[in-house]
C-alpha cells in the first residue's frame, strides 16, 4: 500500500458489481490501492465510511450502471470534493444527458470485452495522477474559482514518482508530462476536428454508395417486374442476397468511423479542457482566439444534429425492410445496431460541447472583465 495511489469505487452492492471490483482490485493492485464502502467495514456509520474514502482518494470510479441513487449521491460528494471521476455504465444511453461529458465509459461484463475496459481504465488511471487527462465537474465549471482551498484538494506530489516507477508499459502515459501552452491546444483541436470532420465525410460518401447499391437492385426488380408482370420469389431472394453485401459493408466501416471518430473528439474534449484551465487561456490578447473555437464548436454541433435527424429516419426506414430474406435481415440489424452506435457517440459529444462552451463562457466572461 506505501506509496499507492488511492482509488475509491461508488458501485451498487450487488453480486455482479461486487464481482466487477474484486477484479479491478485485482488487476491494478500492483500500482493502486482499491477500496469501497463495503471495505472500510464501518457498522456504526456507513455514510461515515464513505465521506472519508471519497476525501482520502485521489481518484473515484463510479458505475452508473442502473441509476442507483445512492451512486448517484456519492457521485455528487466526489465532484463536490473536486475528485477526478472516472464514470462507468452498462449502458451509455441510459445516463442523462449532462453526465455524459464527464468521462463516462460503457462496459461489458462478457469476459471477451473485460480487456477493453481494463485498458480503458489503465489509460484513464494514469492520466488522472500525472495530469495528462483533464478532468473536471459542475462546480468547478461554473465556478472556477470555488477550489482555491488548499484544503479541499488532493495533494499528488507524491504520486508523480510512483507513477512513473510503475507505468513504462502503458503507452498512453508520458514519463516526463508537461502542459502544452495556448497554441499547443488550439492546434491539436484544430488537427482532430480536420480528422473528425474526414471521417464523418468519409461515411457519408460510403453511405451514399451503398444507397447507389440499394437503388440498382430495386431498379432491377422494378424492370423484371414491368418486363413479365410479376416477381419470381427466387429472384426477388437473390437479389436481397445481393443488397445485403453493401450493406454488411458499410456497417463493418462505419464501426471504424465511430471508433476513430471517439479517439479523435477524446483528444479535442482534452485540449479544450486543458486550454480552458490553462493560464493563458484567461489573457486578452488570446481571448478572440478562443471565442472563435468555442463558436466553431456550436457549428459543430448544429451539424451533427440535424445529421442524427436523417440517420434515425434512415434506421426507421431500414427497420421497415425487415422481413424479407435472412441475409438481408441479419445486415439490416448489423447496421442499425452500427448507426445507433454513431447516434449515442454524437449524442455524448454534443453533451460534452455544451459542457466547454459554458466553461468557455465563464471564463471569457472573467476575461471581458479585466
């Protein structure tokens, strides 16, 4: 335990999520010290027990996972601490809207996809004590200057070394971090949203070719159909077989496209974060510069919104195919499951956006006053 950084986990006390625990705690306890409520064995006053272990910790995971209000509370304790929260769920789509932005990451519990959320947690772990990964909440937000107790915040100078001595092999974390400077920030949001932007373009033509396929085929049936009259059924399957090649397709790179497009927005949601805590953010002479970027992120998100519109009238539209050949339904169901996927990724960037875009706020407002 000497010298370990302390995690403290806010998770319903259930079978299953105990489970969940018992093998986080396992799998980090070379390089953290994990506890929860059920730990500290407090009979007297378990409210008692975790008040201290979210004040002891220096950073919290919580799972969301069922909307337990009693996470939720202790979730409140922790952002009102000022601790660095990382948020896990079963599902995403069930967190409310302005959770979102603040890290939240889906899990399995099939044992094929524990892996993934193992190496999510080593990334978001480490970030959070060499300060690589910014994390913040609603108080310190809208209020930034509400933190300026010593008292109230986690001292890490100790915890650099120990992470340092015992991360070489995670790639995401650098031995010797420094913070970027202004421009630093203002170029890798501008470098990822070109990227993010590319790769939403990219789908969009895709899309359009496999709607060029869909087309073809049912121009194929309609001239069969006007050349004899009817339709033989094992024409009709054949070609539905065909449609579902396309199909299958670009559900398989759209998977990708939602994949590079999150790693993308990480990176802009990060920059943003730590511009907007940056010391130079809060100088004049940068403001105009940042004002045009928050604006631009408004314009982001108006075009993602009236995107999602069309995608969920197209996935309504898909539903409406089923039914008609095997193949065709399996790749039907791939692919709405794939654009529901792109529906709740854009549904946590907007969130995020309107999380910077009122810390922007505040902070250009400070600045407009100086």
């Amino acid at each position: 335990m000497i010298n370990k950084s302390r995690v403290f986990v806010i998770t319903p006390f259930d079978e299953d999520y105990l489970a969940l625990y018992e093998e986080l705690k396992t799998r980090f306890e070379e390089d953290f010290y994990f506890t929860n409520a059920g730990d500290l064995d407090n009979q007297q006053n378990i409210l008692q027990d975790i008040v201290e272990g979210i004040y002891q910790a220096d950073v919290i995971i919580a799972d969301l996972t069922g909307l337990n209000p009693n996470v939720f509370y202790e979730l409140g304790l922790a952002h009102a601490m000022n601790k660095k929260v990382i948020i896990i769920t079963q599902d995403l789509a069930e967190l409310p809207f302005d959770i979102k932005s603040y890290r939240a990451n889906e899990y399995s519990l099939q044992f094929n996809k524990l892996p993934k959320l193992i190496e999510e947690l080593k990334k978001l772990l480490y970030g959070a004590i060499d300060g690589s990964i910014k994390y913040g909440n609603p108080v310190s937000d809208y209020i930034p200057g509400f933190y300026k107790s010593e008292e109230m915040i986690t001292d890490h100078s100790n915890l650099k070394t120990n992470v340092d001595e015992n991360s070489s092999d995670i790639n995401d974390v650098s031995e010797d971090y420094e913070e970027d400077g202004f421009l630093d920030h203002i170029a890798n949001i501008e470098e990822n949203s070109q990227k993010m932007t590319d790769e939403i373009t990219a789908m969009g033509i895709e899309m359009n070719d496999m709607n060029s396929s869909i087309n073809a085929a049912s121009n194929e049936i309609q001239r069969v159909k006007d050349k004899s009259g009817n339709i033989n059924a094992s024409f009709a399957r054949n070609i539905c077989r065909k449609l579902s090649e396309p199909v299958d397709i670009f559900a398989g790179k759209l998977k990708n496209h939602v994949s590079n497009v999150t790693g993308y927005w990480n990176i802009v949601e990060n920059s943003y974060l730590s511009l907007l805590d940056n010391q130079y953010a809060k100088k004049q002479d940068n403001s105009e510069k940042l004002r045009a970027s928050i604006d631009a992120l408004g314009g982001l998100q108006s075009s993602m919104y009236d995107t999602d519109t069309k995608i969920e009238n197209f996935i309504d539209v898909l539903r409406g195919s089923m039914g008609m050949e095997r193949r065709l339904n399996r790749a039907i169901t791939m692919l709405a499951s794939e654009l529901e996927k792109y529906l709740l990724m854009t549904e946590t960037i907007a969130s995020s956006i309107d999380r910077i875009v009122s810390k922007g706020e505040v902070i250009l407002e400070a600045v407009d006053k100086m």
